[in-house]
C-alpha cells in the first residue's frame, strides 16, 4: 500500500496480463495522534475496500481487453470520495 509505488518496477508476470496503479497513501507513515494514526488506517481500508468492490463487479466475461484496461485505470483514479466507516475499534 503506497502512493509512490507508480514509479517502482513492477514484477515479471508470465503470460498476458494488465497492470493499473491503484495508489493509496500508507497508513503507515501518518503521525499525529491515536485518532489521526486509526483515521489514516480506516481511509486506506475504505479506499481498497471500494476499489476491489467495484473491480469485482465488473463483467469480465464481456469485456475487450481495451475496455477492462480503462475500467482499471478509472477505478485507480476514483476513490477520493470513499466513505470512511466507524472503527469497531473506537471508544464508546
């Protein structure tokens, strides 16, 4: 999970395949307070969680290579606006 990675070195893949940048900023690397640090987890989890709900909703079985490769593209771009769920684990 990270935002930079766009510029990495991708791995070797055997075969036909495609390849999107989904960049999310890591977690990880947020500071400030407890709240801030769960806050920065949560925004991470509910932009994957969207991006992977949307990606598994596209039709697969219909769609040209060309079209799921802008699908990719599109839902690596989108997100921004992901609703940020409560924490189970915040305080009462």
């Amino acid at each position: 999970v990270c935002g930079n990675a766009a510029s990495e070195t991708c791995p070797v893949w055997p075969g036909i395949y495609l390849r999107a940048h989904w960049g999310i900023d890591d977690p990880a690397a947020a500071t400030g307070s407890e709240a801030d640090i769960r806050a920065a987890f949560m925004k991470a989890y509910a932009l994957l969680a969207e991006r992977i709900l949307t990606f598994l909703s596209l039709s697969f079985e219909t769609m040209e290579r060309s079209e799921l490769q802008q699908c990719l593209d599109e839902i690596g771009r989108a997100g921004a606006a992901a609703t940020i769920p409560e924490s189970p684990l915040q305080n009462p």
